[in-house]
C-alpha cells in the first residue's frame, strides 16, 4: 500500500536515538518515535502500538531487558528485539 509506513519506536541513549530516527526518516521507512528506556517510553509504547521497535542493549536511562519483556507483554503481535552497538554509517 503505497503512503502508508509502519510506526517505529526507536528505543536508544538520546544522541544515538535521534541519529537512527534520522537515518530511517531520511530513507523513508515509516514514520518515528524515540524513548531512552525510561519510564515514558512504555507510555509511547502503549500510546501508538509501533510496528516496529528498536531496541540497543546499553541504555543509559533503563534496563534495557526489563523494558524488552514490557513490550513483549505489550505487544499485539510477536516482537522480535536485538541488541545494537552504536551508530556506524560506514559500508
């Protein structure tokens, strides 16, 4: 269906966060929501019910395992959660 792109949250340390939104908002892949793992990125979480969540292991502002299980509990269709490094953009 072409105009219609999947909600992503993107769940990262803030700098990181904006650099991967930026970098799926430039291709086109959908539209994007940041959280940095605290408390309020559940509340996103359950406020828009994002196709798609990203995920780095390494939050600086939560547990990133707990807040995997919480979307995963959440969830109206099967998640699917990996970890991540820090941004590279070299190919």
């Amino acid at each position: 269906m072409e105009g219609v792109f999947p909600k992503i949250l993107v769940v990262s340390n803030a700098a990181d966060a904006a650099e991967i939104a930026g970098i799926v908002r430039d291709a086109g892949l959908g539209d994007v929501l940041t959280g940095d793992g605290g408390d309020e990125t559940l509340a996103i979480f359950r406020a828009h019910h994002p196709e798609v969540v990203v995920l780095c292991a390494s939050l600086d502002a939560g547990d990133a395992r707990a807040l995997a299980s919480a979307l995963r509990e959440g969830a109206s269709v099967a998640a699917g959660i990996s970890g991540t490094s820090p941004v590279s953009t070299s190919r």
